[in-house]
C-alpha cells in the first residue's frame, strides 16, 4: 500500500498538495499561505503581466491575488485544479484593472522576454544564452514555452490566456522547444 501512495504522478501530488495548502490557508494557516504563495507567485505574476503589460500593476494585482486568496480560501472546494482557481481570480482582477483604464491585453515584447529574468534558479550566464536562444523563436511560441516553463501555466491555461485551440498550443510549444533544443546545441536558424 505504501509502494502504491508514492506512485502517484506529479502532477497529481502536486494538486493535491496545493489543495491541502488552500485548505489550511482557510482555516488561517500563515505557513501554509507562505508555502501556497511560494509555489504559484511565479504563475500569478506571469498571468497578471502578460494581462496588464505593466511590472508594477501586474505587481499590485498579484498582491491583491493573494489577499483574495487569504479572505476567501475558506470558500474553496477542491472539484477542480487549485491552479486553475487561483488564476481564475488573478485573470479576474486583471481585467477589471484593464477595464478601469481602457486599455487592450498586448503584452510587450521586452515584458515578455523580462519573464524568465525572474527565474531564480537560472544563473545570469544561462539568462543571456537563454535570453538569445528565446529571441530567435516566433513571437507566439516564446509566449507559449515562457507561460509553460518559466511562469509554471498548464496547456490547457495557456490554450485559455492566449484564445488559441489546445491543439495549436501543444504543437506550437513542441515546435518551439525543438527549434529551442538546436539554437541551445549551437545549430542556427529555424
């Protein structure tokens, strides 16, 4: 039995350790908010940038995100992703922040090569050959493997934030990953 609970996938562990997190968040758990932010800060702050096209107010919705999450998570039921709902209420807040000032969704080029410079764990030598192979892709399939590898966003997120087809998504990412690989092995062009 204890062979069977360790099997389970990643990805199922790790919904279920986000909605064990929520859970505890709701019951007013400060160390299980601090590990909930911790985990999804990276995913909220990318989804709010890529919304708002502005560092300091996808900043403030982001924080906003999270007070949200520490008032209501009492209110959370685990019958889908928490992911998904947390970027349900930082999508939410961010076009009500966009409604407020009229503006349109485009994110900028620069805002969009700013995401992976967030990385933590990416050192500032690997940033610029990374920086430089990213700048060789499309524009829809660095947007594509940024939301996924660095802001941590699932397909089927991604497919939603972007309006485009599950389908395009996934072949867009793959085709980007592998152009990624031979720019990374030294091969140019596309």
């Amino acid at each position: 039995m204890l062979v069977a609970l360790s099997v389970q996938t990643t990805e199922e562990g790790s919904i279920r350790e986000l909605e064990q997190l929520l859970v505890q968040v709701g019951r007013g758990d400060r160390e299980s908010f601090a590990a909930l932010y911790a985990r999804t800060r990276g995913a909220v702050y990318a989804l709010a940038l890529s919304l708002l096209q502005n560092t300091h107010e996808a900043q403030d919705v982001s924080q906003d995100v999270f007070v949200r999450v520490w008032e209501s998570a009492h209110t959370y039921r685990p019958q889908g992703s928490p992911m998904a709902w947390l970027l349900t209420i930082t999508r939410n807040l961010a076009l009500t922040q966009l409604r407020r000032s009229g503006r349109e969704t485009a994110l900028e080029e620069e805002e969009w090569d700013a995401i992976p410079a967030s990385a933590p764990c990416v050192t500032p030598e690997d940033r610029q050959v990374l920086q430089e192979a990213l700048g060789e892709l499309r524009a829809e399939e660095r947007r594509i493997i940024l939301l996924h590898a660095a802001a941590g966003l699932k397909y089927r997120e991604i497919a939603a934030l972007l309006e485009l087809p599950l389908s395009t998504v996934l072949s867009k990412y793959h085709r980007g990953l592998k152009k990624l690989k031979s720019l990374m092995k030294g091969e140019k062009g596309r």
